[in-house]
C-alpha cells in the first residue's frame, strides 16, 4: 500500500482530534408544539391584500395563540391596522392583538382607538412608544401618552386588555445604556403587561444572554423571542442596521452568491432559522412570535420543525375557547418596532 500523503494524514488527524457535537435532543412526539405567535403588517394595495389574506389563511390551519397586526412608524396605518384586525375577528377563528404606538396623538385620541377595539371584540394590544417618521427624532406628543409604559397604564384603566410589549435582547438603540433598557422593560410589566416579544435577533446565545439579565434583574415574565425568517438577506442586513439588531458574518457567508437564485435562498433560509429555533427549544424555550413579513411559506416550515401541525376546521379552537398563554380568565378576542 502506498504511504498516505503528509496532507492527508493531517486531515485523517484533524478529523480524529477535533470537538465531538452531539445532536440537539429530538423533540418527543407526546410533547405539545410550542405556542406560537404571527405579525402581520395592514397592505397598502390590493395586490399586497391578496397577499396578506393568502399568508392568514395558511397559518391560521396552525391554530396559533394570537396573530398581530403592526402599527406603521408615526401612526401613519392606524385606519388600516383597526380593517384588518376587524376583519380578523369576523372572517377568521385567529385570536387578533392590534398594535398601538402613543406617537403623533394625544391620549384622548389613543384611549378612543383603544375603545374601539374593545367594542370590536379586541381583548390584546400590543402597547409601543412607535418611531417617528423617517429622519424625525421621537418627541412625545404635548398631551399624549411619552412611553410605552405610560401606554401600558393607560389601557388598564380603560378595559382589562392583556397587552404584550416590546424587549431589546441586544437592547434597544435609544437607550442609554443594557442596564437603563431592562429598568424600562420592567417599568412596563409593572405597569401591567403580561408579557414582552423581541426584537428579532440571529445568534440563539444573544437571547439567552438577556434572559439571564432580565431573571437578574428581577423580570420573571415571559420573553418571547421574536424570529424573522429571512427571505431576502439583503433587505434583512438593510433593516437591521436601523433597528440594531447584529448580522453576524457567518450568516452573510450563507447567503453569499444566491442574489439571483431565489430556491437556494430559500433553503439557506430555512436551515439558519430552523437551527436558531431547534437550539432555543434545546434550551427549554416553548413559545415562539414570527415575523411573518406577510410570506407565509418559511414560517409555516420552520413552525413545522418545531412541531407544529395543522388543525382539522372541525376541531380547531376559538376564540372563545382559547385560553391567555399565562394564567388569567379566557378572553373573548385577543407590533413593528419592537
């Protein structure tokens, strides 16, 4: 036989001596599928309409706990978002949360909207200080509500909402500082929300980095961790830097070279988020938000990977049947800058 080459016995060695990963652990098929959570953003032509129906109607099969419906920077979809939480709750069996900002109007004017949504059968708001328009910087309105945990106040004294609001695992751009961050998360929590969903983020280790600070700071309710399955690198890496969340370079290496080869992309796609939810699930997480982006196809694949299955029409919940996520009485109905 001849010698192997001084090459291939490096090889040979490196394979021998490198780190063994195991496997995440599988997830056993007598467990419950996470809960699940979907945002959508109100279409401004017919054409993203369509659009956007076809994305509820295919994950509205996976029965989640809520669907949102997010608020445009400024206030600027308010008449849309209220049409399509509406016709959620009349033309679907989704449990629909509307996104409220306290931006651009005073707090009699937001407390109406809140109403509004009351009487529409909206029992969930998603409760956001919102951003100002684009190369405006955020000033409160004279009389309105400054933050979101002044939002937050404000709903509770108008109806028993659940509300969810917004948590920064890399913390949010604004702030003064991570610790300053967490001190305003939990300002909202005490002021009644429920829970908080997060800014999406791409490596798993950042968001159970916040987890440790948030139970360090004294936060004991939910974080659900926002995913944006990304179908379009490019625009993600656009966005992301306006809203501080990192791209790591390993992800831009995935992506590289498929521009142009849009089934490529989108497998890439789905092997980065579906890593990223399997090892938070690894890590005990069982509740998931999407940003659906109004495309319903990768979320609906990596929601599958997590165990999730459609639910036959016939059995599937709702909404008086569904139950909050956390404790507390059923409600009869249930964005985005996070």
């Amino acid at each position: 036989m001849n010698e192997p080459s001084t090459r291939t016995r490096a090889t040979l060695e490196r394979w021998l001596t490198g780190p063994r990963f195991g496997p995440l652990p599988a997830r056993h098929t007598t467990e419950p599928p996470p809960a699940l959570s979907f945002e959508f953003f109100p279409p401004k032509t017919d054409a993203l309409e369509a659009q956007l129906w076809t994305c509820v109607r295919r994950l509205e099969s996976l029965a989640p706990h809520f669907v949102s419906v997010t608020y445009g920077a400024g206030g600027s979809t308010q008449a849309r978002t209220h049409a399509t939480v509406s016709r959620l709750v009349t033309e679907t069996t989704l449990v629909p949360a509307a996104h409220l900002t306290c931006i651009g109007a005073s707090r009699g004017e937001v407390d109406d909207v809140a109403r509004q949504y009351w009487d529409a059968g909206i029992r969930h708001i998603v409760a956001l200080r919102g951003d100002a328009p684009a190369g405006q910087t955020y000033t409160p309105h004279p009389q309105g509500y400054a933050y979101a945990s002044d939002l937050v106040a404000g709903l509770k004294r108008i109806a028993d909402f659940e509300i969810s609001v917004a948590a920064y695992p890399e913390t949010h751009p604004a702030a003064v500082s991570a610790e300053a961050d967490l001190d305003n998360l939990k300002r909202k929590l005490d002021a009644g929300a429920t829970r908080a969903i997060t800014q999406y983020f791409f490596e798993s280790a950042t968001y159970l980095r916040f987890l440790d600070r948030a139970m360090a700071a004294g936060i004991a309710a939910p974080l659900v961790p926002g995913i944006m399955p990304v179908s379009n690198f490019t625009q993600a890496k656009k966005f992301s830097a306006m809203c501080g969340a990192s791209v790591p370079d390993w992800m831009g290496a995935l992506f590289e070279g498929t521009e142009n080869d849009p089934e490529t992309r989108r497998m890439v796609a789905t092997v980065v988020a579906a890593e990223q939810v399997r090892l938070l699930q690894a890590n005990g997480v069982d509740e998931f938000h999407f940003y659906t982006l109004n495309r319903p196809d990768l979320t609906y694949a990596i929601a599958h990977i997590l165990g999730a299955r459609p639910v036959p029409p016939g059995t599937r919940r709702s909404r008086d049947e569904a139950e909050p996520l956390h404790g507390g009485e059923p409600h009869p109905g249930q964005s985005t800058v996070v």
